[in-house]
C-alpha cells in the first residue's frame, strides 16, 4: 500500500514529520514553517543532485582501484607505483601550503578540557538523559561496581555492601589524591576530621594552593570541598552522619565525585535503527528534549522484592562559592554533540519532485540545527551558541566541503551567524585519512574534532582493497603498520594544522562494558597519544576514563608530540593483506565463527528488535557494545576471504547456520530480551528469518555493497521486518 504524503511546494512530507516539525519542533525558534520548508525545499532540490554526483565518484573511484589490483595480480605492490596511481586518479589529493584552522566561538569543553567522550543512541531517552548527566560521576561507585577492584582477599561484590571492599575503594582514593592534589605535607589517608574554610581559606594545605577552587557548606560544616587538576575538577563529599552500607570514613568523605564525560556524542547514525519517518522523529523528539532541557524519561526497576518508580532528567549546574568568596556555578552535564548521518543513505520522510527519497544527511543538519536553537536561549548545553555536528563517512576533502555548503545553507535558511555549525571530521575511511589535511582546510572555520575508528576505518581498507588479496585476519589487524600510521597520522595531522587548545582530537570507543580493570591498563595510551577525548561506552566507564586525563597533561603531551617525525603516507598505504597464506583449516574455522557470531548477535537485535547499539556477547560471552562499524568489519572480512578462496560459499553459511544456534541460545538467557516473548530463534526457519537472511546477505553481497556500508540491507530487511508486524 503507497504511502501517505502532504504535498508541500515540490516536496511530498510525511504527515507525522511535518506535524512534528510545524508544532513541536519550530515553535520557540523564531522561524517560521514558511520559511523552513521552503528553505528545505530549495536546499535540497539544489544539492540532492551534488550528493549523488559524489557518490558516483566514489563508486568510479572504487572501479579504477579494483581494475589497477586486478591487472597487477601475481605481482609485489609497489608503494610508489600505487601511490602515483592514486595521485592520477584524483583518489590521492596534492597538499597545499601549510595553515591552521580559524574556527571560534568553541565552547571550553572542546578547546580547553581533554576528557572522556561518551557515544549514545538518540533513540534511547534513558541513555541519552544517562549520558548528558555523565558530566559528573562517583568515583566510589565505579570502583566498587568494576573489577577495577579485584574481588581477592574477601572482596567479592554481591547483594550486601563488603565492608572490606569498600575499605579498599577509600584506599584507592586516597591513593588517587595524593597522586593529583597532594598536601604539602602528609597524606589524604592520614585526614580524620572534616578540613575547614574559614574567610574562603582552607585550613588544610595543598601542595598547589591553586587547585582549590571552592567549597559548600550545610550547617556551617564543609560538605563538598572543589579541587581541580588538569582542567578537570573533583568535588570531595563530607558529611559526618553519611554512611557506605554501616561503614565510616574517619575523614567523613562519603564519595569523591569527579567530572567525567566533558562531552557526549548523541548519535543518529550507526547505534540506531532508523528506516522511516516514525524511527526519524522518535530520535528528533528526543534530540528536541535534550535541546530544550525538557526531556524526561519515566522507568521501573526492582530492587529486592521491592519495586520503585523512577524520573531521569537533566541534572541542573552546580552551586559552589569560590575561593574568593563569590558564587560560582559548574555545568551539570556534558556538552552534547551531535552524530547525523553520512552522505550515502536516503529517508522515506521526504520525497523530492522526481519522487526520490531526500538525503538524509541534509533532512538531518536541518532538523537537529533548528532544535539546537532552543538552547540559545537557555544556554544549557553551549555557552557560545554553537551547534556541533559530528559528520561520519565522508570521502575526501570534496565531500567535506559538500558538507560544509550544507551548513553554510542551513545557517542561511535558519537565520544564524555563519559558522554556528561546527563540525567534526570522522576519520574513518581511507580517502579521508590520506587527505586529511585538505579535509581540514575545507572546513577551516568550523573544524572542531577529528577522531579515529578502527572498525569502521578497517572495514573502509578491506573494501577498497577487496582486489588486492586476501586480507590478514582481523585480530592482527592491530599490529599492523597501516593502523600505527593512521592512527599517528590523525594526531600529527591535527596539531599540525593547530587544534591544540581549539579542537578535540579523538580516539576510538573501548567497546567491553565489563571490562573496567582491562580499561583503566590499556586506554591510558589514547591520552598518552596526543587524544584530548576518547570514547566510552557508559558514565561507569567515563568516570574510571577521566582518571587517564588527570595522569597525563595532555596539553603538554601535545606540544612534545610536535616535534616527533609525522607518519608516512607508504606506511598508511601499506595494504594488509598476507602475501603467502597458510593458515591451518583449524584457523580458518575459528576466524569464520568469530566473524560470523558477532555479525548476527548484532543484525538479529537490529532487524527484529530495531536495536542499533547494545551489550551484545561475542563468542567467548564477553559483552561488547555493538554498532554498525562491527558489523563493516566482520561482513568484508568474510566477503573478502570468499572472494580469494579462502573459504567456499557451502561452508561460509554452514557456519552462520551454527553460529545461529549459538547466538539464539545467548539471546534466550538475555534479560534485556524478554526471553522467548520478545525473541524469535533464527534457527527455527533460517528461510523465515529475516534477520538470518540479512546477515547471509551482508556477507554473499558485501563485495557489492557501497564502500562496504551494511545500512542498505539493513534497512531494507528492517523495513520487511516491520510489514510483517
């Protein structure tokens, strides 16, 4: 049955789009339906056809890549050879003269504060309300919750509060203290009274009296005692009839509160499971309650045998009085950013005069641009009236600018200040990374973030090179020597063009939830590494993250980084792929089941749940928060060893058979799930699982699909999937 639309000047819209857009969006902003559809229909009808066109060069660009492997088949790839042949098919860009970016008017949590960056699905209020509230986390609670504190010697987490376990929670915090705001003399573990301030001078004497920042107080007794280091601040909580489950603090600390994810990512694109107009606005709305300040989320939760109601919203600032005596006031959460979606996909929300479907890039930069504009006013997120857009799977320097003559319509159209659409480069394909360079400059004024993905980026680098052999397997992807340059290249690209202390340069999600104690001993090397943030997937993990950025002076690792020998274009260029083969059949099963589990546990939950982004088990039943670079990664690995004839297609989809098994078996026990109510068994009818067929079909069909993207098929399948409901 066709669809319903209100026909509006050349567009045809949605009726629950527009009626969102005319009533709930606009209203408060100053502008009028008029004006943003007519602006919109303008817009878009001018530059669908530029979108396409660059997608075309994308596919052409993929062609001539494939026929030059191809005629060079048998033969040791020459770097310079390879290199010059990319320069001629205008795949590698000349760099230009030397520059640095001139963006302004960013707001301090970027320029000035290196911190933890958390990544949450717009579809998911909770989440959402869960992440902006991140800001500010108990230290405390994340470590008595993780295996950050090893469950040895009687210190077992369970239902009841360990007394033991939480005497050593209060020795590494102590043990954090002295490392980064130390007395001058003693130490913290040796405090046993509440300190005092008195005339804004407080009696206990730090080592760098400028780390005191401010103080509360509740009956004339200090309660929360504000320090700062790095640019991050710790609140230090006293209460003298506060107790940890009957245990008391000799220095009547109850928590130490650090702040923790400075900024949060708020994604439309890869953890959500967005196909229609009815997906679109659901993540609008919450987009538009975030902006407002106005979003709640209602839930339930048991705890024991006794059930409670609950209310998130957005936590206010909070109130101190400074060490000069005067109030002061500290945001109450993270500056949210905003994902929208790429280049490649359309929306059935809109259709356009020819009736295509509208870019939902530029649907995207509209609608979350106007919703930003409520916050202008209130001031809640941005204190500079900025809107930031993370722009994700952009090809190049022309693609870039594309976008940028998005914003800069979008900015007419909505009567802003040019410029107030900042946006963040996503260096997660292969023709970005190696002209980054001229991507920056493109967008020079409004540049506010580059960041790495090994996922998405890996998946980019096997479907380019899908031609050149057959690719090592994906654990020692790692290693390899393309990954150490590009992820060097990132961070010498970036302060080269001066985003020190304006810009954030970022690094990739640590995606094991459970995983803390593993966490706190390896992502300390993205700080170490030149990163101002790094993604987390969860406040817990924000606030054990932030612990990184009081270790390490990144402004000051910025600076030495300087002057190191930036990385090479050959070893970028480096194509992994293993030049003599051998694995042992035993290999190869084990690297098939591996890619083939984490595919499915991920495109079941997608297709039959519309879930774009959750704690999905991977085949050892370690948890692992999932989104669409995964599922890239996993279906081009496949696709490319089928190509090579590492494997054949019989036993490719004997093991998704198996493997189906598998993953129905772990989504039985998923309480998230709902047990058999809610999940259907692939292994059931393979025939009439949609969510099985599309996993079979990213793999057999993955050398086809456009640059390796998986949201093709599954957009299509979830849109089967929902017809059927």
């Amino acid at each position: 049955m066709a669809k319903k639309y209100i026909l509006l000047g050349k567009l045809s819209i949605a009726p629950d789009l527009l009626d969102f857009v005319n009533n709930e969006l606009l209203p408060g902003t100053n502008i009028t339906v008029e004006n943003f559809w007519g602006g919109l229909d303008k817009c878009v009808h001018e530059l669908a056809p530029k979108n396409k066109k660059l997608l075309e060069v994308r596919k052409n660009l993929q062609k001539k890549i494939d026929d030059w492997h191809k005629e060079k088949k048998g033969e040791k790839i020459n770097i310079n050879k390879y290199s010059n042949f990319l320069e001629e098919i205008g795949y590698l860009k000349k760099k230009g003269e030397e520059f640095k970016i001139e963006t302004e008017n960013v707001d301090k949590e970027i320029s000035k504060i290196a911190g933890p960056q958390l990544v949450v699905p717009v579809m998911n209020a909770r989440y959402s309300l869960n992440a902006a509230n991140a800001r500010w986390g108990s230290l405390y609670n994340a470590l008595y919750g993780t295996d950050v504190i090893p469950e040895t010697d009687g210190a077992e987490r369970g239902k009841k509060y360990n007394y033991i376990r939480g005497e050593k929670v209060i020795k590494y915090a102590r043990e954090f203290l002295d490392a980064y705001v130390p007395l001058s003399k003693g130490s913290w573990k040796d405090i046993s009274e509440i300190p005092k301030v008195e005339n804004n001078q407080l009696n206990l004497k730090l080592k760098n009296p400028k780390q005191f920042v401010g103080y509360s107080k509740k009956s004339n007794i200090l309660s929360s005692l504000l320090l700062i280091n790095n640019n991050l601040h710790i609140d230090i909580m006293f209460d003298p009839s506060h107790t940890r489950g009957g245990l008391k603090d000799k220095a009547k600390i109850y928590d130490i509160i650090l702040e923790s994810a400075i900024t949060t990512i708020v994604d439309h694109e890869d953890s959500v499971a967005a196909v229609d107009a009815k997906d679109k606005i659901h993540g609008y709305r919450n987009w538009l309650g975030l902006m407002k300040g106005d979003l709640k989320y209602e839930g339930k939760k048991n705890t024991g045998n006794k059930p409670f109601s609950f209310t998130r919203k957005l936590n206010p600032d909070r109130e101190y009085i400074s060490s000069k005596g005067k109030k002061i006031k500290l945001p109450g959460r993270a500056l949210m950013l905003n994902r929208n979606v790429g280049h490649l996909m359309t929306n059935s929300s809109i259709l356009l005069q020819d009736k295509s479907e509208i870019p939902e890039g530029i649907m995207d930069a509209f609608i979350t641009t106007a919703a930003a504009i409520h916050d202008f006013k209130s001031k809640r997120n941005s204190r500079t009236n900025s809107f930031y857009i993370v722009k994700p799977k952009m090809h190049g320097p022309d693609e870039v600018a594309f976008t940028n003559l998005i914003f800069e319509k979008v900015e007419e159209i909505l009567n802003l200040k040019k410029y107030t659409i900042k946006i963040g480069i996503m260096d997660e394909e292969r023709r970005t990374t190696v002209n980054l360079k001229e991507c920056i400059r493109t967008v020079k004024n409004r540049v506010v973030f580059i960041n790495t993905g090994f996922l998405d980026r890996t998946g980019d680098e096997m479907h380019t090179s899908m031609e050149a052999g057959p690719m090592i397997k994906k654990g020692d992807m790692k290693s390899s020597k393309w990954i150490a340059a590009y992820e060097n290249n990132n961070v010498d690209v970036g302060l080269a063009c001066g985003f020190s202390g304006i810009a954030q340069i970022g690094k990739g999600m640590w995606a094991a939830p459970d995983k803390m104690a593993d966490m706190m001993s390896q992502k300390i090397t993205h700080p170490k590494s030149g990163a101002n943030c790094a993604w987390v997937p969860s406040p817990t993990a924000a606030t054990l993250h932030a612990l990184h950025y009081h270790q390490v002076d990144i402004f000051s690792k910025q600076k030495e980084l300087k002057n190191r020998t930036p990385a090479k274009l050959s070893d970028i260029l480096k194509i992994p792929i293993a030049n003599r083969p051998n694995w042992s059949v035993e290999e190869i099963v084990k690297e098939l089941e591996n890619n083939a589990q984490g595919i499915l546990g991920y495109v079941v939950r997608w297709i039959d749940q519309g879930v774009g982004c959750s704690k999905v088990p991977d085949i050892n039943n370690v948890g692992l928060m999932e989104d669409r670079a995964t599922l890239r990664i996993s279906s081009q690995h496949i696709s490319n060893w089928l190509h090579h004839g590492i494997c054949k297609k019989e036993q490719v989809l004997e093991t998704m058979k198996k493997m189906a098994n598998i993953v129905d078996k772990q989504n039985i026990k998923d309480p998230d799930l709902k047990g058999y109510d809610s999940y259907k068994r692939m292994s059931d009818d393979f025939d009439k699982s949609i969510a099985f067929k599309a996993a079979c079909e990213l793999i057999f069909d993955g050398r086809e699909q456009p640059s390796g993207y998986t949201e093709p098929i599954l957009h299509r399948k979830r849109l089967e999937k929902k017809s059927s409901l």
